[in-house]
C-alpha cells in the first residue's frame, strides 16, 4: 500500500469495460464486425465490446481507416454503438514509412521519431513494412502523437489497444545487413561441426535482438538517450501519450485503453492485457497466477486472451477459462489468424457460453464496486491467500486460489477432464455454484481441504464467513443491468457497501 501510494492511483476505466469484449485477428469488414455483434445479440450472448485488430486500417497504418472495407467509418461505429457495444480499435507502435502518409510525413518533419547515433530515422518491420518508431519518452513528440489518437475518437470511438509497443521489431536494416553478410560468408566456407547452431543463431536473430535496442536513441530534454536504457519505458509512454491526449480532447469522459507493453507507472494511464498466450492448459494457471503480481504494481485493469490466442482452443478449454475469466476486470475473447474459430457461438450448446458470461453481468456490480475500492484505496483487487491468512499454516502455500475484493475467494478449475477440484478454505466459508437453469446453489463448508464438484457450465466462488455479496440479473450489456433489483447471497447477518458512480465521469 505505501509502494502503491507513491506510484499513484490506478488507471480507472469505464464502466463499460467491465462488461464481456469478442476479439479476433483476421475481422477485416465493416460486415465482418457487424456479424460478430449481431450473432451474440442472436444468441443473446452478452456483449459491450468488439475489438477491431490491426485488419481494419490501411496498409496497418495507424489512425487511418480502410475506406474499402469502411466507406463509412462514422456510421459503422454509430451503428455498433446504438447496439450498446463499443468498438476499440487497435494502435500499433510502428509507423509506416510511407510517402504521403500524414504522420509518418509530420514525425519525419518534426523530427519526432526515434533516432540512430548519426541522426537519421530509425527503421524497422513490423507489421507495415518498413517504420518509424514515434519518440514517445520526448514530450513534444508524445504529445504529438497522442494528439493523433482524435482521428478516431471524433467517429465516436471510446476505447483502444496499444499493441507491438516493447517495440516489437521484426528486423532492422542492421540486423538484415548482418543476416545478409553472414549467409554470403556461409555459402562460402565449409560447413564445421558447430555450423548448424550457428546458422540457427543467426537466422533466429532477427527479430526482437537486443542489438537493434542498442541502435536507436531517445531525445529526452535534448539529451540523446539510447533505447536500451530506457527500453521497458516505451509502452509506458506510448499509453501515457494517448491517455494525456485524452485528458485533452474528451476531458468529461473515461476512455478504455490498455496496452501490451508495460512498466510500473503505467497503470495510472491504463491497464494491460498479458500479451499472447496460447490455448494450454497451463497458461489458464499462468493467468491466475500473474493477476496479483499485477495487482501489486498498480495494475488493476488486467485480464488474458481468453480461451488462449496462438494455437486452437478447445470448447472445454474455453469454458473453464472463462469461469476464471468472469472474475478479471478485462474480459476478452481473442484469438490470433489462422486458429479455428473461437467465438462461442461457433460451439455446440452455445447456452453454455451465455450462461457462463451472463453470470458475470450479474456480478458486475459488485465487481466494479471491489475494483474502484481497490483503485481509491491504492489495495489489491487480487490476493494471494497469503496476504489475508498470514498466520495459517496452509493458506501461503496456496498458489491455485484467489482472494478477490474482500468478500469472495475465487478457484478456478485449471485440468482438462476434471470434474472439480481440491479447494483449500483457511476459514469457513460459503461455496457458491451458479448453476446453468439460473439458479444459485450454497453449501456452508468447515475450514480445511474439500474436493468440490463443478460441472463445465458451473461457475463456483466462496464468500468468507460474515460477509455476503450483491447479484444482479442478468443483462445483455452493461448499460442494462438493474441495480434496484439487487438481490445479496451469502451470510444472512451480513452487510456490504456497494460503490456506484455513472461509470463514465472521470474521478478527480
Ligand atoms: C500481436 C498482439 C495480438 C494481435 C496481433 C495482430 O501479436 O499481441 O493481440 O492480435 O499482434 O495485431
């Protein structure tokens, strides 16, 4: 608490955010995006956002639009919206290089991208071709280009993604250069015993290589900076231009924003997704296990791909994913090009998928409330065990359950095939099973070890002993769900103090 009250207060995000987000790389049509949203709304499958990958801009240039597949931008994002779901639009690092590209024309004049030791602008691929990297640690180039992030809030869009900001970089002309000049020499020597390790090296260098880190510098108050020193401040600042841009053009309005790098700071301007992960059992494990580690660095707003991103997702995958899923303020379905299809409504008995994400409707108000307690009292919305039972003799050891806000205690079944899980209860507590028919079922269970039974359309949590929680109805986006007819689950004795503000207007 006192690390977090000199970082500063946490990133607070709209409410809207809480709500459930469909992503996919490879949408690319405005009729792409529009099925998505009209096939949950079909399937009565809550959504209040749908995420528009890299495909939706032109030649993945940033702030522009693909007047092919958008011939009307403003009256696809009215349209979505009056649907009450959120467009968020993806922003990359990189800016192309490209003639007559108004940003990479204005950085270039300005002199506001990174640099290398003579001067010149430095380049790289990335998912453009050839870019420049926007000098976010300068303030005036920050400044800049956060100011670009308007094109596309004037078309109504309230919400973004930083993406590819460590800054990725697929090669650089260094790097190709000496890729190049070792396979001229290659194909001129007679292969040794250590040729193959060595070719492997070299081939598999290009991308990220710390070398070209060292390549590029930073003008920072007029002093020439080089990026390795500052490297893991590049995501920091590249969401720190958007969020003080925002500031600015829309100051009576929280906008979402988070981003894949990151660095301790951050998180007062936004939050942050944990970047590619894969549709492995393991990685549903990782998820729970990074989620106070964040939380511990101010980072609130945080959550996977769920259901996993490279490789292809299975239907039990996803459901188990997604009933940890239900509890991590970012709630997001995405999954990288070239996967099998990962929507839910794609899978057999989609009435699961609904059930499973109409669950977290009916949680979000007591989601939201622990989240902007957490946020105004620089505290964990995520806890290890440890944190509250440091005297018990088990709680510390535990490292598959979470404390969450400070009622419920969260245990996500993690094993395929399983048909529930050993739990450990350091304290009596009440378990909780949201059973598919929409009926809630409560079991009062004595401290200890128990296994407990939850079926793949089950969500399970524990309310600690004395307190209880509120639940709503279920709601098809945020903006409908009820708050007078909020019923309370768990100790009969108990009271809770539900925070609600309009989800919308920036806290002072
Ligand atoms: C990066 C991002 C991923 C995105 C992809 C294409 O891998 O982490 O989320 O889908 O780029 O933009």
């Amino acid at each position: 608490k006192q690390f977090r009250k000199i970082i500063g207060r946490s990133y607070i995000p709209p409410k809207f955010a809480f709500g459930f987000g469909q992503s996919r790389w490879g949408y690319t049509t405005a009729e792409d995006f529009k099925e998505v949203v009209q096939k949950h709304r079909d399937a009565h499958i809550p959504l209040d956002m749908l995420y528009m990958d890299i495909d939706y801009m032109e030649e993945y240039k940033d702030f522009t639009v693909n007047q092919k597949n958008f011939p009307d931008f403003k009256a696809f994002v009215d349209d979505i919206q009056s649907q009450h779901v959120h467009p968020v639009p993806i922003i990359d690092a990189g800016v192309k290089v490209q003639d007559g590209y108004d940003v990479y024309e204005e950085g270039k004049e300005k002199g506001y991208f990174c640099k290398r030791a003579d001067g010149t602008d430095f380049e790289a691929t990335v998912w453009p071709g050839w870019t420049h990297f926007p000098d976010v640690l300068n303030p005036e180039a920050r400044a800049w280009f956060g100011s670009k992030y308007e094109t596309l809030i004037s078309k109504g869009i309230d919400g973004f993604w930083n993406d590819m900001n460590e800054p990725a970089i697929f090669y650089s002309r260094e790097g190709l250069k000496e890729l190049k000049d070792y396979l001229a020499e290659f194909i001129n020597t007679e292969p040794t015993d250590s040729v193959s390790a060595e070719f492997h090296y070299h081939a598999d260098s290009l991308s990220n290589n710390p070398k070209d880190y060292g390549r590029f510098y930073h003008n920072i108050n007029g002093e020439m900076i080089c990026h390795e020193k500052v490297h893991n401040l590049f995501g920091f600042n590249m969401t720190r231009a958007a969020s003080e841009a925002f500031e600015k053009i829309c100051p009576s309005k929280r906008i979402l924003l988070f981003s894949r790098s990151s660095y301790i700071g951050m998180h007062r301007y936004g939050g942050i997704w944990t970047g590619d992960n894969k549709s492995w059992w393991s990685h549903i494990l990782l998820n729970l296990k990074m989620l106070p580690s964040l939380n511990m660095c101010g980072f609130l707003y945080v959550g996977a791909d769920l259901g996993g991103f490279g490789d292809n997702t299975t239907r039990d995958l996803l459901l188990r994913w997604l009933a940890l899923g239900v509890f991590t303020p970012l709630m997001r379905n995405h999954a990288a090009l070239g996967t099998r299809d990962q929507e839910f409504y794609r899978f057999e008995n989609p009435e699961d998928f609904r059930h499973v994400i109409g669950v977290r409707y009916r949680l979000i108000p007591y989601l939201y409330s622990e989240y902007m307690k957490a946020a105004l009292q620089d505290d964990m919305y995520f806890k290890p065990l440890a944190f509250e039972y440091p005297e018990d003799s088990f709680a510390p050891q535990v490292e598959d359950q979470l404390m969450l806000g400070n009622e419920i205690m969260i245990a996500p079944v993690y094993t395929q095939n399983a048909l529930g899980r050993y739990v450990y209860l350091p304290e009596e507590m009440m378990f909780v099973k949201f059973m598919p028919d929409g009926t809630i079922t409560t079991e009062t269970l004595a401290p200890g070890h128990h296994y407990v039974s939850v079926a793949l359309n089950e969500v399970p949590l524990f309310i600690r002993k004395g307190k209880c929680i509120p639940v709503a109805h279920t709601a098809e986006y945020t903006d409908a769900i009820d708050y007078n007819t909020i019923e309370y689950i768990g100790y009969p004795e108990a009271s809770y103090d539900l925070y609600n503000d309009d989800g919308i207007t920036p806290l002072p």
